[in-house]
C-alpha cells in the first residue's frame, strides 16, 4: 500500500479545502435564502395555529361555562369552573367527564388539533419546497456570474454571461458584466498594439542612428553636417515621441495641472494660424481663421495647453488635407464653446471616425515618419483628446457635407 507522502498539504482527493468546498461556498446565499424564507414560513404557520387552537380553547371555554357552573360544585371556585381539559377542576369529575357533553368536546377538539398540525406541516413542507425552487431560479445568474467572474480571474477570455429577458437587476447586472468583459478586452488588445507601436516607434530610428554611426565608425560615410542633421532628426524625433508619452500619460493620470485664464478665441486662432504659415506657404496651403461668433468671443481655459490641441489638430489637419486650406472656427452658443478645425481633402473612413483619438492610430497604411518636424508621434491627437477632456469639454470628428473633416472641440460655459 502506498505511503501518503510526508508533508503533502492536502488529503488524496487533492486540492485545499476552499476548492474541495468551492461548491458548497457558491451555493451558501441559496441555501440562507432558502433558510429564511423556510424559518418565516414556520413562523408563520406557527403563528396561525396557535391562534387558531386558542380560538377553539376560548369557543368551549364559553360553550361549557353554562354546563359546569350547573354540577354540584356549590364551593368551587369561579375561576375553576370550565371543561375539565382546560384547567384543574375541584367538582365531580365523573360525573361531568363522562357525560355525551365532554366526550363530544373531547373528540372535536382532538380532531381540531390534529387538522391544525397536520396543515401546519403540509404548509411549512410546501413553503420549504417552494422556496428552494424560487430561490433557485433567482441565484442562478448570480452563479454563473460568479463562475464567469472566477474564469475570467484565471486568464480566460471572450467569457460572456447569458441574459435573460426582463429589465430587473440581475439583467442590468448580467449586461454589466458582459460589457465590463468586452471592455477588458479591447483595453488588452489596445496595450498589446501600444507596445507593438512603441517598439515600432523607436526600433526605427535607432536602427537609423545605429546604422548611420557604424558608417561614420567605418570611414564608409565622412563626418558631415548633412549627417549630423540627420542623426540629430532622429534623436528629435525620439525626443518628441517620449515627450508626447509623457504628456498623454499626465493628462490621463489627472495629474496635470491647468492654469485658466480668459482667452480671446479671434486672437488666439489668430497666432496659431499665423505659427503654422511659413509651413503652409511651403505646401502650396494656407491656414485661415474663417470667423469667431460673437467677434469678441472669449474662453476660460489654460491657454497654452489649448494652443497644444490646436497646433495637433491643426498638423493633423494639414498631414491629411490633401493639400487644401485650412480653416479655424469658433463660436458661442447656449452649451458652451465651439471650436472647429476643418481641411478640405478627402475626409475620413467610417472606421476612422470611431478610432482617430486612439493612440498611435493611424489612417494611412504607411507607419514609416522620416521627417521629424513633418512626421507625427501617433499620438497627437489622442494628446488632443485628452487635453480637452481635461477642461470637462469633448472633441469630436466627423466629415463635413461639402468635403473635408471636421475636427471639433466643444468647452462647457
């Protein structure tokens, strides 16, 4: 016979106790649920026959309070005169005990009592019966939600929770969780892409720099300020793409602080307009500040982080315009302010729309960025996002009737 291995922390069936038992924990809200309605039910059947045999008491105590104050008891006292069941009797209990009277009495009251508990105990076995059903039916969801919440502990994924008609709780409940699944999800599907883009992002131009270095190492490419100009772009855009990491993970994390002040909008699309001229000159483009209603228009917001989103946006705008004018907008009305940045190229895909503010998203199918004064971080406009919904406003996109995307901000008052 094998010997049980010294020290083996549980018995042969295996497993710790927590596990052995898990089955029983998961039931222990239905079998209190079950107990609590069984000990009511009790109660309650309780409740009625006592009152129902103090009733039967009180009907015979009155029905032969007439026949026993009539024996020959003449001593006895008031509160002693009764049926002889009741209560001690002084009188002549032959006499009265067995006369057709008592026997009656007698025989009903038996038959009275045993009814009584006899429907007590089908009515307490029903109840029993009908609770364990019911409660069954109610502490199911919660056990398979429970079971789906252990799985979904373990690693397990795509885990979804039957819903069942109805609008209760343990419906909205079952939603709830199918959409908090869904949710992880996506977030883990989006920091697997996040990691892969970020090693992307900077795999590249390190393997520029390291590439461009051995030359020089090498003799094969002489020292020059053409390739100094190239290794410092590449160490730019590293710079730029940490920086933009920073400041998204900032303004996430709630730890960014703003410095409000009132802004006038006609003037500050203005500057932003007249930063990016020299650059849209170049591409054959302009950047135009196209109105601001009412003309003197102000917003409270920290300037400089505002001016942050508009330049992305902005860059945005010009990267996917097609080579056509931009337009900056602002106006006032009864929800707040309203900023819009337009192009007029060819607008966005309808998957675009939905996935433009995600991080390290992009529209064009190329993901290579040489240039790192012309070339994003993929995270401009999440930044955007993010800086916005730090001042309680929301940025939006969507595609203009006449042509062109439309990118925008919307402040509260």
């Amino acid at each position: 016979m094998p010997r049980h291995r010294r020290g083996a922390p549980f018995g042969r069936r295996g497993g710790p106790p927590w596990r052995r038992h898990s089955h029983w924990r998961r039931r222990g809200l239905r079998r209190k649920l079950t107990l609590a309605f069984a000990a009511v039910a009790l109660a309650a059947v309780g409740l009625t026959v006592w009152l129902t045999l103090g009733a039967v008491f009180s009907a015979q105590s009155e029905l032969f309070e007439l026949g026993s104050s009539n024996l020959p008891v003449p001593d006895a006292p008031e509160d002693r005169r009764g049926p002889p069941w009741w209560g001690p009797f002084d009188g002549d209990r032959d006499g009265w005990w067995d006369s057709p009277d008592a026997t009656v009495a007698r025989r009903a009251f038996a038959s009275v009592s045993r009814t009584a508990f006899l429907a007590a105990f089908l009515a307490f076995l029903m109840a029993g019966v009908a609770a364990a059903i019911v409660t069954r039916l109610f502490t199911r969801p919660l056990v398979t939600l429970t079971s789906a919440a252990e799985r979904l502990g373990a690693g397990e994924r795509g885990i979804r929770v039957p819903q069942a008609g109805g609008d209760d709780e343990l419906t909205r409940l079952s939603q709830a969780f199918n959409h908090l699944v869904a949710q992880l999800e996506r977030q883990e599907e989006w920091r697997r892409d996040m990691v892969a883009d970020v090693a992307h992002d900077l795999r590249t131009p390190l393997s520029v720099m390291r590439s461009e270095i051995e030359a020089l190492q090498d003799g094969v490419r002489p020292v020059s300020p053409e390739s100094l100009q190239m290794l410092h772009g590449e160490v730019m855009l590293l710079a730029r793409l940490v920086a933009d990491l920073r400041t998204l993970s900032l303004t996430e994390s709630a730890a960014i602080e703003l410095d409000r002040s009132e802004v006038p909008l006609f003037g500050f699309l203005r500057d932003v307009a007249d930063y990016f001229e020299p650059r849209a000159r170049a591409a054959g483009t302009s950047v135009v500040v196209a109105g601001v209603r009412p003309e003197d228009a102000t917003a409270f917001v920290d300037e400089q982080r505002m001016r942050r989103v508009l330049v992305n946006l902005v860059e945005n705008s010009l990267t996917h315009g097609a080579g056509g004018a931009v337009e900056l907008s602002a106006q006032i009305d009864t929800s707040g302010t309203v900023i819009r940045v337009r192009d007029h190229g060819p607008g966005l895909a309808e998957a675009a729309l939905d996935r433009v503010f995600e991080r390290f998203y992009r529209a064009e199918e190329s993901r290579t960025r040489r240039d790192a004064d012309s070339g994003g971080s993929g995270l401009g406009l999440p930044i955007a996002k993010a800086l916005v919904e730090a001042h309680g406003g929301s940025i939006a996109a969507a595609n203009h009737p006449e042509g062109g995307a439309v990118l925008e901000i919307r402040l509260p008052a």
